[in-house]
C-alpha cells in the first residue's frame, strides 16, 4: 500500500514539505487511540533472538533510524513504533540554527536516493533535550556537530556543549565530522584534530559516573589510508566504535536530472561502497570494535549484506522512504531466517 499509493501521492509533492507533512500526520494518528498499537502490531517483530548487546547496550533488534531524519527528537517515540529497536536523532548543535538556504532537499527517483545540502537545521541541543525527558523506554543515539558559525578551531567547544547538556537523556553518542553541508567540518576527520576532538569527549565521558559509548560517523569518500588512520584513532582514543557511512559526495552512475544538485548523496547507489568501507574497517583491525552500517539499505537482502560485512547494528534512512515502514520488518525477519 505504501510503495503504490502512499508514496506516489507524497512524492508530488516537495520533499522537505513532506517530511514536514508526514511528522504532523504520524503524530496526529499517534494519538488517536489503539494506533499507536496497531502500528505495533503490522511491524514489530518480537523475538528474544533479536536481542543484541553492543558496546554495552541491549538492542531489541539491530535496525535503527538513522540520524537526520528525526533532528529535534520530536517524533522517536511515534517512529519507534513501527519497529524500529532504536532512534537516532540529530544532529544536534549548541545552538539553534536554520540550515542552508531551501530547496536544499532533492528525490532522485530513478536511482532510489536522495541528495541533501541541510546544514544541521535544529532547535538546538537544549530545545531537544525537554522533548528526550519524556522518553520512556525508547533507546536513543545522539549525533551531535557544531554551529556553522563556529571556526573549526573552537569546534571541540561545540561538541563538548552538546555532550553535556544531553549525556543524562542519550544512551549513546555520535561525533558527526563527516557531514558534507556544514563548510570545511570535513577537514575535522583529518588524524590530528580528530584525535584531539575524540580524546577531549572521553576524558569528559571518563569522568562522569557512568561511561556511555561514544561512536564516529565518516564519510564514505575517504580513501584507503584515512580508514587507515581511523582504525588507529578508534584504538587510541577507546571510543566505542564507528558508523559507516555518511552521505557522499560521489555522484558516480546516477541518470536522475536532479544529479547536478550539491550536497551530499544518500540511498542505493551508496550501497556498495558503504559496504566496502565497513569491510575495509572490520578485516584491517581484526574487529577490533562495533560499526554500524548504514548506506543504501533498500531491501533486507541489502542489510544482510552489511551484517555480513562485519556491522553490528544497521540504520536506514533513505530505503525508510523508499520503502516504507515494510522495510523494518522485513530485515528483522530475514535476520531470523538466518539465524
């Protein structure tokens, strides 16, 4: 029902419209009552063989939502509830900021991806905050960045602020270095000033009463040698681990008009070189911590294949629009079907 009718209707629309549209309508169903129930019902696949502890957490299932969708937690208890076994939300900045110019959201339907050029549009971590403190059981990352307006030289800052003010309300946090739309934040993922950056987070992590696990995001766009360089980063700084991968700037086989647009490039046509990247990290250091998968998940064969690639945990983002709340179901059965 989703792929023949819903999404043919929302897709006429603008496409951060309806992002907008689909979060009022979710949470206006929401409360109607027994929906929330329902959506349970159609979704969720409960099974204890699901379960699966990473970095010290126990996840109901390995599928997640990927950060992005759900910046200023305003929808993750709603979201949850169609199976999803935890919420991503942010990017988070200390600030309240609007993002790039619009139209910086873009459908290329012919290649099943989408290209962003947001810019950390969000509240703020403190507007974010007040909604996370009526969280009742719903695991959440939180993916935190700095204010555009911030020089990469008081970056750290940045962070730190963030980690503070959400450490009481998330389970797990995300360095977000590799986002393409925020100017020069790339140049954060080079070995020194990430290593700085990591090392300040865990010395502040190290001194509250209880550690929690701080992940790396990266970009897909790195090469041989900066994977290299991460997988001795992750090791020096005992961070928990990585999510790979970020969106790319890559624009390699896509036939969609809308190709020419800047920003970074999520959905299938990451697949692969998702895949490889998270490969790459799990042979190179002999697993020597969790990853995340994420990129062009569009199927569950697809999510298999990151599994098998050497991921912990998966994320969807793009194929959840694609594909529908369907898609969630789907790898957690297939995942039981390989078991």
């Amino acid at each position: 029902m989703y792929k023949q009718i819903i999404r043919r209707i929302l897709f006429c629309f603008d496409p951060e419209k309806v992002h907008y549209f689909t979060f009022s309508l979710i949470r206006i169903v929401s409360k109607i009552p027994g929906f929330s129930f329902l959506f349970r019902a159609i979704y969720e696949v409960n099974d204890k063989r699901l379960e699966t502890e990473v970095f010290g957490l126990k996840f109901k299932n390995p599928v997640g939502l990927a950060a992005g969708f759900d910046k200023d937690a305003t929808l993750y208890k709603e979201l949850s509830n169609f199976g999803f076994g935890y919420i991503e939300i942010g990017t988070l900045t200390p600030k309240g900021q609007e993002g790039n110019p619009k139209k910086r959201l873009f459908r290329l339907k012919e290649d099943k991806a989408i290209i962003n050029r947001m810019g950390f549009n969000n509240q703020g971590v403190l507007n974010a905050v007040e909604k996370l403190k009526k969280n009742n059981g719903v695991l959440i990352g939180g993916n935190i960045g700095k204010n555009k307006l911030t020089p990469n030289e008081d970056a750290i800052i940045d962070y730190e602020i963030c980690f503070d003010v959400l450490y009481d309300y998330v389970d797990y946090f995300v360095v977000n270095v590799s986002s393409p739309n925020t100017p020069n934040l790339r140049e954060l993922q080079e070995k020194e000033p990430l290593t700085k950056l990591l090392q300040t987070l865990q010395s502040e992590n190290l001194a509250k009463p209880k550690q929690k696990p701080i992940l790396l995001k990266i970009a897909p766009d790195l090469t041989d040698t900066q994977l290299l360089d991460i997988i001795d980063i992750v090791v020096e700084t005992k961070i928990a681990g990585v999510i790979a991968t970020n969106t790319t700037l890559s624009r390699e086989g896509l036939t969609s008009e809308n190709k020419v647009e800047t920003g970074g490039m999520s959905g299938l046509p990451l697949r692969n070189r998702s895949t490889e990247v998270i490969r790459f990290l799990s042979e190179k250091s002999n697993k020597a911590f969790p990853i995340i998968g994420v990129g062009g998940i569009n199927s569950a064969e697809d999510a298999i294949e990151k599994l098998e690639a050497g991921a912990s945990l998966i994320q969807i983002y793009t194929g959840f629009i694609y594909e529908g709340p369907a898609l969630i179901k789907s790898i957690n059965k297939k995942i039981l079907e390989k078991l």
